[in-house]
C-alpha cells in the first residue's frame, strides 16, 4: 500500500459506494469516508471496506469538503466521488508519482464522465481535467455551498490516466441533478441580493449552447451532444426563473 489518503464524501450512494471503493482497497493506505447523514445502506456497504468513517451534516460544499480533507492521516490525497472509480493505469501513475517524489503539490486528473452507458467524448466532457490528487496542506476549497471553486499553491502537474465517472445512471438523473444544481443556484444568487436581468440569461443560455455544441463540438456525439448543449444553456435559464420566483416570494411577504 502506499502513504496516500482516498476520501470519499457520501450521502445516501448504496448504488455506487462498494464499487468506488473497491475500485482503491488494498491499494491506498487509507480510505477515509465522510458521510452527511445518510439514510440508507451506505455506511454499512462502506465499512466492508474502511473503518475510517466520519458522520458530519453538510453545511456548506466547500467547508465540508475541506473538514473532509483536514481529517485524513496521510500528507496526500485523492478525492473521489462516490460515482467516481480509479483505474488500474492512473493507481499506477499515482504510485510512480509518490514513490519517486515529486516538486509538484497536486495533480489535475482527466475523467471519462458517462450518461448511462455512453461515453460523452466532447462538448467539454472530456478530458475535462480535475484537481483530485494533492497534498492536503497546500489545498483548499472556498466555503461555498454551490460549486465550489478550489485553490492550490502552485506548481500543479498533470496525470495521463483517467477517473471513471458515472455522471448519471440514465436521463431521468440527468435532469433530475439539474433540477436540484439550478435551484442552489438560485438559493445563491437570491442569498447575494444579485441584480439579474432577463435579457442577459437568455444570451447567456444560448452562449452556453452554441460554445458547447459548436465551439467544443458537442455534434460529434450526436443526439446525446445535443441534450448535453441543451441542458449547458437550460441550466442558466431555469436557475433565473427559480430566482424570480425567490424575489417574488420574497415581495409577498413584505
């Protein structure tokens, strides 16, 4: 085993836990879980494999992230979502990595990200490259509740071997995450009191669609790169509505 850290950060994933984590024993020397109050068999599926698991009610993405991170034993980590499955090539890229030391204080990961059973190659989907292997000391995220950006002191490398990433079991997930990821959104921008105007979000949803299905090819894989363009610009515009709607509520009650 080598002196790295998986963490994994849970909530209600019986359906995708065992095979995430099987994807990394008897290989990492740690596997680490942080589970927000899940209802289901996760815990008990995941302590098949790891006695190192940490209940903590998510608060906000970032923070909780970071708590995660702080908690690990070992100087290194590698930050897997529970839908996420490491490689037999990239276990072997990280292992050459930290064996032979290294100047870099974290690694970007291209991910092969998956709708069902299809690989999305383009529209941005691939390699679409994530800081997921790093020395927890010099990593954070900001304490955001909606996708939070995370920061690194330099310098950064790059691995060649992918995650594995099953983004969605089917359409209905699909638009299911997009529905819950658009109402934070909402909850966000309603929260920041931001000044929002119609006319920009319609430019913006058709800018998100043009860029992902033309500029980053997106029509190479045909009908599923065109849900893809369609949700990238969908996503804007159902976050504005789900704002106007907060705004309204909120004149109501006055």
């Amino acid at each position: 085993m080598i002196d790295l850290s998986v963490v994994v950060i849970t909530r209600n994933e019986e359906k995708n836990i065992e095979d995430c984590l099987a994807s990394v024993a008897g290989w990492a020397g740690e596997i680490l879980i942080v589970d927000d109050l899940s209802t289901d068999k996760t815990l008990d599926l995941a302590s098949k494999f790891t006695e190192r698991i940490i209940s903590r009610k998510m608060d906000l993405e970032g923070r909780h992230r970071n708590y995660a991170y702080s908690q690990a034993k070992n100087l290194w980590v590698l930050s897997l979502d529970a839908d996420e499955r490491a490689t037999p090539e990239l276990k072997n890229e990280i292992e050459e990595v930290l064996k032979n030391g290294t100047e870099f204080n974290g690694f970007t990961i291209p991910r092969k990200n998956y709708i069902g059973n299809y690989w999305v190659k383009h529209g941005g989907w691939y390699p679409s490259p994530q800081l997921k292997l790093f020395r927890k000391d010099k990593f954070r995220y900001e304490e955001t509740g909606v996708h939070p950006r995370a920061f690194m002191d330099d310098p950064c490398g790059h691995l060649k071997s992918d995650i594995v990433h099953f983004s969605y079991k089917n359409f209905e997930d699909f638009f299911h995450k997009l529905n819950n990821q658009t109402s934070r959104e909402a909850q966000k921008w309603f929260k920041q009191d931001k000044p929002m105007r119609l006319g920009r979000f319609i430019w913006r949803a058709i800018d998100r669609f043009m860029r992902t299905y033309l500029g980053k090819r997106g029509y190479k894989d045909g009908f599923i790169g065109f849900v893809v363009a369609f949700n990238a610009g969908l996503y804007q515009f159902l976050s504005y509505l789900k704002y106007c709607e907060l705004t309204r509520e909120r004149g109501k009650a006055k």
